[in-house]
C-alpha cells in the first residue's frame, strides 16, 4: 500500500510538472513512480516529457511500452491514443512515414465501431493532417469533424488545433478569408492560454504560419510570428522554435529580407538536425528557394534534388529549369507536380500553372497552354490574394507577348507589378519588372525600357538577386547600344531594315538590292548587333517605331 501510494504521488508529481513546462521534473518523477512498479501511466508521462526533452530513445520505449500495457488491461482507447501519438514521433524525431502509417493504421483498427471519443478525434486529425497538401478539401473535412469532436469531449487541445487544421486546408482549397478565420481564432486560443498540451498550441501557430505562405499574406505572418517566437520562448519550446524559425525565414524570404532569412535558416536547420531529424526539410525546402532566388541555381537544385517527393522542390527544379533557358524542362517537371495536385488544391495548382503557361510562353507554345491559363485566371478570380492574383497576371502578359500583342503585354505586366508590391513580394515583382523592361525594348520604346531596366538592376542588386541583376544589367547594355545604333546603321544596313520592314525574306531582299543572302544574313546580323535587338520581330516593330519605311 505504501508503494501504491508513493507510486501515485510520484504520477501527480510528472503531470503537475507538464502543467508548469518543468520537463526535466516530469521525467524525474515519472520515473520514480515506475520505480515503485510499472504502469501504463508513468511510461507515458516520461514519453511526453521525453518528447520536450527530444530523447528520441526513451520517448520512443516508454510509449511503445505504455501502448502494450494499455492493450494488457484492456483500455483500447488509451492504446489508441498511444498509437496516433506514434505516428507523429515517428515522422518528427525518425523521419519513417511507413512506420508512422503502420501506427495510425493500428489506431484505426482499435477504435473501430468507437468513434464517440476524443481519441478518434485524435486519430482523425493525424489523417487529415497526412491528407495534406495534396488533397485539401478531405483534410478539412476530417479536421472539422474532429473538432466537433474535441468540443463535444471537452478537450480544448483537440478542438483548437483541428479548427486550425481546417483553416489551413480551407485555405488550400482557395477559401482564404473563411479559413484565415479559423486560423486566427485558433491561434488566439493559444495566445489566451487555452490549450493545456503546449506542442498542441505549437502546432496551432504553425499551421497559421504556413497558410499565410501558402496565400502570401506576408503582413499576418509577420504579426503571428513574433507571437509564437514568444509563445516558444516563454515555454522552452526548442523544437517548435526551431520550426517556427523555418516558416518566419520563409516569410522573410519573400518578403525580400534574405540577410535575416540566411541566419534564421542556419540555427533553425542545424537545431532540427540535433532535435527533429524528421522535419529538417522544412529548413532545406526554404534554404533552397533562398539560394534559388539569390541566383545559386546548382545549390538550390541539388538540395530540390534531394527532396524531390515533396511538391515544392519540384516547382522550386521547374522555376531553375525556366530561368536556365529549358522551357520545355520547366513547363515538364511544373506538370509533374500539377498531376499530383486535385483542382480542389488551388494555391498550389496556382504556382504550377503559372510556370507551365510562362515555360510554353518562352518555348513558343504559349497558345496551345491557354487552358492552363484559362485555370489560373479562374483560380485567382476565387482565392482573395493579391500574390495570387498578380501570378495569373503575370502569366497573361506571357502569353499576350507571345502572341504579338504587346499592349496588352504591357497592361498585364504593370498590372502584375503593382499587385506584387502591395503584397510585399518584392522579388516577383522584380520579375514582373524586368519582363516589362524586355517588353517595351520588343515594342521598341527604348527609353522606357531603358529606365526599366535600370530600375530592375538596381533593385535586383539590393535584394542581392544576382542572376536577375545580370540580366537587367545585360539587357540596359544592350539599350545604350541600341541607341546609339539608331543613328549608326549604315545606309546598306537601313536600306535593309527598310526591305525587313516590308516583309520580305533574306532571299527576296538580296534579289532586289543584286547581292547575295549571304551578304544580306551578315547586314541583318549587325543591324540586331547596333539596335541591341535579338530577333527580326523586334528590329521589325522599332523600326516601324521609329519612321522607317
């Protein structure tokens, strides 16, 4: 009786030290209580205090024992719960989905015919959390019904963090102002103290964090992030901090502080490496758009390489593969990821659209991808983001150029820059920008595009963008040289560019003036050379531009 007694002492003792964030308390009274005998319940506290402590061997022998033990007396239930907690360990500190889905299929089974109890609306948030990206609407779905679930049982931890859940799948699936909501509801419980397992609440904040990436609302994930970075100070959190770390680098990211990014990104991969081996993707995946961004094309691609099972390192190898000069790369591994993504998924089919219509464009398909488009233009219609909706924009002026419309080229692309800035996506508009800039040097309004591309360079070479700092800097080259050239061709060389202007080919224009094509090849050659133009449309539509006839 003494020891019984001493034993349950020692059990109040771990949970009442949980409550307080005393981890290293928990796991010292959880194991004084198993020293008095062994039972379910000490394993267990000593596996959650584990899990603070990130001692992947005893977190993982106390809670596969306490799952046995339950199943020995009987407590399904509790064995259950035990299970879905497994399925998480595993994928966190082990980086093992097999085993994580072998777990939650066993939780499944024993709950089966039992699903009036908050450990199935466990199970079903682990489900519904697996569903996603790929398949938004059934992950809301599942997570909506598990919080009915928490809120029926009274437990808030459930309840608040599915509710997140499903903001976050809602938000995927393009309703961003209905899941945005929930987000925002959830995460004030946080704030408020309402959650009583805190890596519960940390996950709350996360998903709202993600979501604001998802849809670019760089201004809310700014606002959450300092709260959560307190949130994981204030309880000694080093594993969702570390996380947290991640998800504010990759808002800084696009937001265009990269210096900040860079260091965020460095503790943040090297913290998950020593406490969730399982989630130091999150690091590299943001690592990698980073170095994509900053121009360190074979960094990024071998780190997208290396995890190219998740969707965004293969939009991340399709966006190198345009800016490399591949199109028909780019617009393959784009379609890739877009045939693993449902319809309903919007924010993502949006990022593989957009590159799909921009590959064809740059490989002169753009009119056979006008589906793509069509898609894209219907999706950012729907999701209330301004990133989003500048994306479509983007794409639309792609295909204009390609089809020689250049005023609406132009429309398109201002339109998309401006979008891009209000949503504090500096970089995209960046790329809206230099596009504008090659343009208008198509169109041959050489001044514009000129001031354009000084613009683009100077701000490519604030955010530190160095590809697209070399192709503003090369492409304001090439508008000097076509200025002076205007006044340089040569009278041969004008009285060509007038034959060019009629349509005429390379043969019919050596014909008329009684030379060879040969000869006429190498005057065409240096009027593009003087106008710093690269194609016959473009020395075409300056010409006309500028009173050649």
């Amino acid at each position: 009786m003494e020891d019984s007694g001493r034993q349950t002492s020692h059990l109040e003792m771990a949970r009442a030290a949980i409550l307080r964030g005393d981890w290293k308390g928990a796991a010292q009274s959880a194991r004084r209580s198993l020293g008095h005998g062994e039972t379910a319940e000490g394993h267990e506290l000593l596996g959650l205090a584990s899990w603070w402590l990130s001692d992947a061997e005893t977190l993982f022998n106390s809670r596969e024992r306490a799952y046995r033990l339950y199943l020995d007396r009987g407590e399904v239930r509790r064995a259950a719960r035990l299970a879905t907690w497994l399925d998480w360990d595993c994928r966190a500190f082990r980086g093992e989905p097999a085993v994580a889905n072998g777990w939650l299929r066993r939780a499944r089974r024993l709950l089966e015919g039992d699903h009036d109890c908050a450990e199935y609306g466990w199970l079903l948030f682990r489900e519904a959390s697996a569903r996603l990206p790929l398949d938004a609407p059934a992950a809301a779905t599942g997570a909506a019904e598990a919080a009915a679930l928490g809120r029926r049982h009274r437990d808030p931890d459930l309840e608040y963090i599915a509710l997140s859940l499903e903001g976050l799948a809602r938000v995927a699936a393009g309703s961003v102002a209905e899941g945005m909501q929930q987000l925002d509801e959830a995460t004030a419980a946080v704030v408020a103290g309402e959650f009583v397992d805190r890596s519960a609440a940390g996950v709350t904040c996360c998903y709202l964090i993600s979501a604001c990436e998802l849809v670019r609302d760089f201004d809310r994930a700014s606002q959450w992030c300092l709260r959560v970075r307190e949130y994981c100070r204030r309880w000694d959190h080093p594993p969702l901090f570390a996380v947290c770390r991640t998800q504010y680098a990759g808002v800084l990211v696009s937001s265009g502080e990269w210096a900040a990014a860079e260091t965020e990104l460095a503790s943040a991969v090297a913290e998950l490496a020593e406490l969730r081996p399982g989630w130091i993707s999150l690091g590299h995946l943001r690592l990698a758009e980073l170095r994509r961004r900053q121009g360190r094309l074979d960094e990024a691609a071998a780190t997208f390489d290396s995890l190219s099972a998740a969707p965004e390192a293969g939009l991340g190898l399709a966006a190198i593969a345009l800016e490399r000069g591949v199109p028909a790369e780019a617009e393959r591994l784009a379609r890739q990821v877009l045939r693993q993504v449902p319809r309903s998924n919007h924010t993502m089919r949006a990022s593989a659209l957009e590159l799909i219509v921009l590959a064809a464009a740059a490989g002169g398909q753009a009119n056979a991808r006008l589906a793509e488009l069509t898609e894209l233009e219907t999706l950012a219609t729907g999701v209330d983001s301004e990133a989003i909706q500048a994306s479509a924009r983007l794409a639309a002026a792609s295909v204009a150029s390609a089809s020689g419309k250049p005023a609406e080229a132009r429309t398109a692309l201002e339109e998309a820059a401006a979008l891009f800035d209000r949503a504090g996506a500096p970089y995209d508009g960046l790329r809206a920008r230099l596009l504008l800039a090659e343009q208008l040097q198509t169109s041959g309004a050489l001044q514009a595009a000129a001031a354009e591309a000084a613009a683009a360079a100077k701000q490519a070479r604030q955010l530190g963008a160095r590809s697209l700092e070399q192709r503003a800097t090369a492409l304001g080259r090439s508008l000097r040289a076509a200025s002076k050239g205007q006044t340089s061709l040569t009278p041969r060389e004008r009285e060509v560019l007038s034959q060019m202007v009629r349509g005429l080919t390379n043969r019919q224009i050596a014909g008329r003036l009684g030379v060879s094509q040969h000869t006429i090849h190498r005057h065409v050659s240096n009027i593009f050379t003087r106008l710093g133009l690269s194609s016959r449309a473009a020395a075409v539509a300056f010409a006309l531009r500028h009173g050649f006839d």
